[in-house]
C-alpha cells in the first residue's frame, strides 16, 4: 500500500493479477474508501509477494517482487504517475517468497531481506540508492521459512529479523539473527513459537519500549513478551478463525494500545484482536468476507487510511470464483474529553482564535463575552481596542459547545498582554499546542531588527520563535515556571511561562504516543512553504507503517495520510492548501514513535 500516482490517496497493488500468475495488480485510490478497476502490471513469471519502498530516493514509490520459480527479486521503479520500469532482476537464495525491508547497513539506503522456503536461508540484499541491489549474503535459519518480519530485538539500534519456519506442525520454530548494522548477521537463534506458524510480526504490546513478538499458528494467534535482549517469553494463544494468516497490527479504536488483525483462510473471515497495554489482547471480533466460507479464501491483509478519516482501515486480498480486494472502513467512534484551551491572540490587532481539544468530531459552537459574539460556529473573532487597553480590563468568558456539552474558560487578556509602551519589545505568552508540545515565542513592539530568543532548559540563544516542550516537562504535574527570554539591539526582555496554567492535567488530547524516541527524525523541505502540498523527509521509520497527520495550532486535523512501510529516508508529501491558518503542525507517527514539526505556509 502506497499512493503511487502522486495524489496523496492510498493505493494498493496485489501479487497475482486477476489470478494471471504472470502480472500483477495495481488499484488506485480515491479517498474516500473505494479503488477503481485493477490495472495489470506484466512482470514475466509469478509473483510470491510484493513490497513497496523508494529504492532510487526520488520521493515517488517502488515495488519489489518475489520471483520464487527464477530465485530472484525484481524490482520495478514507480515514476510517480501511476506507470513502472521494467522488472530489473536480483538473485536471492531458493523460493524466495517473503521479504523485509530496511537498512541494515545504516547507510540510508533501503537494503532487502528476503525468507528463501526451499534453501531455508535468508538473502541480504544491500541496495545502492538507485534502485539496484548488490550480490546476495545468505544466512542459514530454520526449515523452511514462510514469513519474516524485522525490528530492534536487543536494543543495540540495528535492524534484526526473524522468520517462521513450518517444516511439519511437531518441529516449526522461529529464528531470529540478530543484525551488526554494517551488513551481516550473527549465527541464528532458534525459539519455540508455537505449531504450524504462517506469519509475524513485532510490536509493543505492553509499553515497556521492548518488541514482542504476534504469531499466526494453527487456529490461533500466540503472544511472546520481548525482554529487550532478544529474549521472548510465551504470554497468551488466542482462538481465532481457522488457518490465521497475513498477521498485521495498528492501533483501530485509537486508545493508544497496539491491537492485531488476521485473516481466517478457511473460516472466510477475519478478526481484530483489541489490546489492552497490557501484553493481553481480547476476545477476536470477527468480520465476515464472503457468502459462501466454502469458496472464500482470504489470504492478505494490509492497513492504511483508504478515507483519509484518520482511522486505519482494512483490505484483503479474497480468493473466490474470481480473485477480487475487500475494504473494511473503520467505523470506530472516537470521542475524546472536549475542552476550551487558551485562545491564540494578538495583543495588537486584538484579532483571537478560539482553541479546543478533543471533542468528537462534529461542529462546534463558539461564545465570548462581554459584547464579543454570541453563538457561533466561527472561532476567529476579536477584542475590541477599549477592552483591551483599559487598565482595568475584565477577564473575558470564553465558551464552547458541541452535542449538547458545553464547556467554558475565563480569559485574563490582561496577563496575556499587559499595557505598557507598545513601541518596546515586549514578551508575551506564547502561543503552544497541549498535545504537541509545540509552541512559537510571541512579541510585541521592538525597532523591526532580528530577534533572538532563549528558553531555559529548552534552546540557547536562537532566532527561530518555533520550539518543543519534551513530554516529560510539559506532563508533570507539578511542572516548573518555564523562563522565557528575548533580546533585540541590546535590549533584554524575559516572561515566566506557567504552562500548568495554560494546559491544566486532563486537557491533553486523549490517543497521542510517545513523543519520538532519538530514531524519528522529521524535516520539512523548504519551510515556509508557498505550495499547496508539504514535502516531509522521515529517517529512522525504516520498515515501519507511517501515520502523517497535519493539524492547526489548536489541534484541529487538516489532513491524514498512512503509508504501510517507511523507507530509510522516507519522502512523502502531504496536501496542507485546503487551510487558509498560516501555521500548522505536520505529525509523523510510528507504533512506537512520534515527531512533531511546525510548518509555516507563505
């Protein structure tokens, strides 16, 4: 799944055609959940599987393919239109049919692991970064690997995978090789997983920062705790449809806890598992794919936002009469705690924006006196200039509703802008984000010369406004007075920041992960931005499903996009012209990372 035409819609392309073995399937998205009619990619032999990443680094989507009769890997290089190269071939080990992508040389370029069934080895591939990949390294595992999956398993910060092997129920086993980071791995570990495994994966099922491991074995999914060390140990086996495959995971009812999803290749269904944060996953909830369990063999599944509600949505590839995709669109309700938060306000114009957070998605009614507004649905409004450069000027109630809740805030505009010359640089609260973390220096008066500015135990000396406040400050409960500092041709100006007062404990946005680790790393190519679209550059997501997420400074979602694998160096454009708000907030989230960057539009 990746959008591979360029209109920030997520695709999906298919291994096996319209079940021509030789070619393979392509629908494009449009949005709003539906895909039009496939269009079949010729690539001469059958496929066992098919990947997506950007192997040349030119921002635009490529796949790779599992050539299992030839031994070989091909790669076709996507132009952004929708259209392929042709199939540029790689030798790997024998019966390649299941792949991991990443860096496993920590060189920035996306390099291959493919799980080889008849050599039961794996095949390194190290790629160039320009779409080709050099002479295989094979590394012996178990009998007869059927699936792979990668991640971090002991923490060293390099890329390690592991592989279900099923040679016969009695004697299957995972191995794991553990990576070096420069290209090779150490001798496998073999570990018991349970009988008959056909796929895995890795995640974070108890929050402890350590990988565990998800397993679709015979009839059941089986859970393995991760110590960090490469270690696991067997948590929970949960009954689910016959002959679980294609196991996948995603957060569906957004309550922060990772969940699961399989497809039942002989029950004609499949069933998401709902964590709980815990290591424990509930009772499979199952949804039905075919009339007839008979002659409906679902086989694949794979995640995005096919909407763009935000919400990670379901399709699968179904063997019937005639092979076709089924999409499941998420219809969790997500309602989180609706509250009032600071408004953004500018003490000169006395132009100010009503700021929520939370709330469950629908309009919202906005209310501010004295002889401000009545009810309305527009939350810019304004302060005229006598309330606001009277001494004695009142606090202002501030009010909002939404289905039928009602919720209030009393604004002192006094400790926000207090009176004095206008014409000396002043500093004033700034305006932030609760969820993010993210805030940007506001000022009044000064001689028009460059402004630099310092937070204490944020940045030093700097001339970008646009800073982070780290989790861990700004959720405290007793988090400190945070000083504020900005000087101007000598002149020094300070303003102690309570952000306990602005964001009290319980108005943070209810759903947000971690802010990132390290690893996560976002930029913004060419910021401030004059087009309608933003062109991110993600590093340290290698192999893993992408949730990117523009937002406005109050926390309202402008844009969603999710792309089920990230490259090394990811490049991905987001369409942020539908907002006429001249900041945003861009988020890029892992299942275990999240990063949060401020983007000005010109």
């Amino acid at each position: 799944m990746a959008d591979f035409n360029g209109d920030n819609k997520p695709d999906i392309v298919a291994n096996g055609g319209s079940f021509d073995a030789t070619k393979i399937s392509m629908l494009l998205g449009d949005g709003k959940g539906s895909f039009a009619p496939a269009t079949l990619i010729e690539v001469g032999n059958t496929s066992a599987f098919v990947g997506t990443a950007d192997f040349n680094v030119d921002g635009k989507a490529d796949l790779v393919i599992g050539l299992y009769t030839e031994n070989k890997v091909g790669i076709l290089l996507g132009d952004g239109t929708g259209q392929f190269s042709a199939v540029a071939k790689f030798s790997t080990g024998a019966y390649p049919n299941a792949i991991a992508i990443g860096d496993y040389n920590n060189d920035g370029k996306v390099d291959l692991v493919t799980a080889n069934f008849n050599s039961s080895s794996t095949s390194l591939l190290l790629g160039d970064g320009k779409g080709g990949f050099g002479l295989n390294s094979d590394f012996p595992v178990g009998l007869n690997p059927l699936s792979i999956t990668q991640g971090d398993l002991n923490g060293d910060g390099n890329l390690d995978v592991i592989t279900a092997n099923v040679n016969g129920s009695s004697s299957s086993s995972g191995s794991i090789l553990l990576g070096n980071g420069q290209g090779g791995f150490s001798p496998k570990i073999d570990i018991a997983i349970g009988s008959g495994p056909s796929t895995l994966t890795l995640v974070d099922l108890n929050k402890d920062s350590n990988l565990d491991l998800a397993v679709s074995n015979v009839n059941q999914v089986a859970v393995f705790l991760g110590d960090g060390k490469a270690g696991f140990s067997a948590k929970q086996n949960i009954f689910t449809g016959n002959f679980p495959q294609s196991i996948r995971t995603s957060d569906f009812n957004k309550d922060g806890n990772a969940d699961l999803v399989v497809v039942n290749y002989n029950s004609a269904n499949l069933s998401v598992l709902l964590g709980d944060g815990r290591g424990n996953l509930g009772t499979p909830v199952n949804f039905v794919l075919g009339p007839n369990p008979v002659s409906t063999y679902p086989f694949f599944v794979t995640i995005g936002d096919f909407n763009l509600d935000t919400k990670p949505d379901l399709a699968t590839i179904v063997v019937e009469k005639q092979n076709k995709i089924t999409v499941l669109l998420n219809c969790t309700s997500i309602n989180t705690a609706f509250s009032l938060l600071a408004p953004t306000y500018n003490c000169q114009s006395g132009a100010f924006h009503f700021n929520t957070s939370g709330g469950d998605g629908t309009p919202i009614e906005y209310y501010a006196v004295p002889g401000i507004t009545g009810w309305t649905t527009n939350p810019d409004q304004f302060v005229d200039r006598e309330t606001r450069t009277a001494t004695d000027a009142q606090p202002i109630l501030l009010r909002a509703r939404q289905s039928g809740k009602e919720v209030s805030l009393l604004w002192d505009i006094r400790a926000q802008c207090p009176l004095g010359n206008t014409t000396s640089l002043r500093l004033v609260a700034p305006s932030y984000s609760c969820s993010s973390g993210a805030f940007t220096f506001q000022t009044t008066g000064g001689d028009g010369s460059a402004i630099e500015f310092m937070a204490i135990g944020i940045t030093g000396w700097t001339t970008n406004p646009n800073q982070f406040v780290d989790r861990e400050t700004r959720t405290a409960a007793d988090a400190p007075i945070i000083t504020l500092r900005a000087r101007q041709n000598g002149l020094e100006v300070s303003y102690e920041w309570n952000i306990r007062y602005v964001c009290p404990i319980g108005s943070f946005r209810i759903g947000t992960v971690a802010e990132s680790a390290a690893g996560l790393q976002v930029r913004v190519l060419g910021n401030p931005i004059k087009e309608a679209n933003a062109e991110l550059e993600i590093e340290g997501a290698e192999g893993q499903p992408l949730l990117i997420q523009a937002f406005s400074e109050s926390g309202r979602l402008i844009n969603g996009y999710q792309l089920e694998r990230a490259s090394a160096t990811q490049h991905q454009r987001i369409e942020v012209g539908k907002s006429s708000e001249s900041v945003l907030l861009l988020r890029v989230t892992t299942p275990t990372q999240s990063k949060t960057v401020k983007v000005i539009k010109q």
